[in-house]
C-alpha cells in the first residue's frame, strides 16, 4: 500500500501543481496569438489562469476551511472564465489552427480537482 503524501503547504497540492503548468501552456498558447490580442484575451487568458494557483495558495494560507473553501470557489470561477476565453478564441480566425490540445487538457484535469475538493469541503463543512 502506497503512503499518502504529508500536505505541509500549498507547494504539495497536486492541483496547485497543475494550475502552474496550465499557466505557464496558457503563456505559451498566448505567445501566438496577434499582437493586436495583448490588451485583450491574451492578457485576460494570462490574468485567469495565474489567478487559479494564487487563489489555492492564497486560500490554504488562509487561517479557517471556510476560507479555504471559498477561495477554492474562486480558482474555480477563474477556471471557468479561463475557459470561456478559450473558446472564443478558438472561435476566432487567428484561433482556429492553434493547438490548445495541453491548455485544454490541464484546465479540464484542474477543474475537475477543484470541483472535487469543493464537493468535499462542502460536505464537511456541514458536518
């Protein structure tokens, strides 16, 4: 039986981990689109996804679950906003032949855990 690893600080959250590398695909992804886009999806798509590791981190460093929870709600929502952008500028000409394959893959992977860590400080916190 494989030992859990000991959580001591957000570093060792797995979504938070993974909340990095989409950063760092959506900064990539970004870096091709039109330089007319930098004050537009490009800088908010940026905006959305640093903003889900820095709720989670800013969240666990927060002193109640309550506070934890609600900033896992936040991360949540910035994913959802990230993906919103995604869509629409896949929707746009310059869009359409970029590969969002690993920006795709990472925000599905990362909302999925933040949605299950959510349900599972819901329960517990009405316990």
């Amino acid at each position: 039986m494989q030992k859990k690893k000991e959580i001591n600080t957000y570093k060792d959250l797995i979504v938070w981990q993974k909340a990095i590398t989409l950063v760092v695909e959506v900064y990539k992804l970004t870096d091709t689109f039109p330089s007319s886009e930098l004050y537009g999806l490009t800088s908010q798509m940026r905006r959305c996804s640093v903003s889900i590791p820095s709720n989670i981190a800013e969240g666990r460093r927060r002193s109640t679950k309550q506070d934890f929870h609600r900033f896992l709600t936040m991360a949540y929502a910035s994913g959802a906003e990230l993906e919103t952008q995604v869509i629409i500028s896949k929707s746009l000409p310059f869009g359409a032949n970029l590969d969002y394959n690993k920006v795709d893959a990472l925000l599905d992977e990362v909302m999925r855990m933040l949605n299950k860590m959510i349900t599972k400080d819901s329960n517990q916190l009405r316990s």
